[in-house]
C-alpha cells in the first residue's frame, strides 16, 4: 500500500501531461471513442497543476469532474442525427424492385427458383412456374424476391 499513497503524494503535472499523452495515443490505437476524454481530462489537470499548483486530492478530484464532464458532454452534443432518410431502400436493393414484373429463367419447383431482373439473375420464392413465365414482385425474403404468377 505504500508505494500508491507514495505515488499519490508525488503527484504533479508532468505526471497528469504523461498521462494525457498515453490516452492520446491509445485513443489512436483503439477503435471508437473512448480515451481521448480522459485525455482531454488529465491535460486540463496538468495545465492547472502548472499554473495555480494544487493538492494532489485537488488534482484527482478534478480529473474525475472533468472526465465526466467531457464524457455527458460527448454524449450529449454529438448524438447521431435521426433524421428519416429520403431514401429509406438505397441499400436494400430488393425493395425497389416491388412491383415490377420479372421474368422466370430458372423454373420454381417447390417454391424457389431464379428470376432475370434487370442486369442479374436474383433468387425468387413462389408458387411453382416454368421458365418464361412472367412474374411480379410483391416483396423480399432478405436478398430473395418474393414472386406471384402475373395472369
């Protein structure tokens, strides 16, 4: 226990701009973020520390205020905007085929089967028809067309 209350009273602001530079780095090194607050945290610390001189309580005490000041403040500014998008089927290439009418190059036997649509063959589910049939997609399965027969 000595050598941590050791470390403790010998607390300075080298120490807290060392620490800054540590989180730095390793918010480099790992994805997402989540050191550089704490780095954000121990360089105001370390600039403090420089200028005014503070107790080493004091020190930690405000790195753990400013730690979590930065976090709610991350959080609260940099939220993703929700916003609906005017294109909610870009990259579900499926749904924007609704509706058209395809035609069936491989059969549907037991209700799969391959549909030419547009430039590319696509997987279709639905009730049994021969090759060269006409066909209109009324939905989508995940990356399978979902097909009734066009009478």
């Amino acid at each position: 226990m000595q050598p941590a209350t050791d470390f403790l009273f010998s607390l300075g602001p080298w120490n807290w701009l060392i620490l800054s530079v540590v989180l730095f780095v390793l918010e480099t090194l790992v994805p997402g973020v989540h050191f550089v607050w704490f780095g954000v945290a121990a360089t105001i610390v370390g600039v403090l520390a420089i200028s005014i001189g503070m107790a080493w309580q004091m020190q930690v005490i405000l790195f753990g205020v400013l730690a979590l000041a930065s976090v709610w403040f991350f959080r609260q500014y940099a939220k993703p905007s929700a916003s609906p998008s005017d294109e909610p089927d870009l990259n579900v290439r499926g749904n924007s085929y609704v509706g058209r009418v395809v035609t069936i190059e491989q059969p549907i036997v037991s209700g799969r089967g391959r549909a030419h649509v547009g430039d590319s063959l696509w997987s279709v589910e639905g009730p049994d028809m021969p090759t060269g049939s006409k066909a209109k997609v009324v939905g989508t399965n995940g990356t399978v067309l979902v097909v009734e027969e066009v009478s």
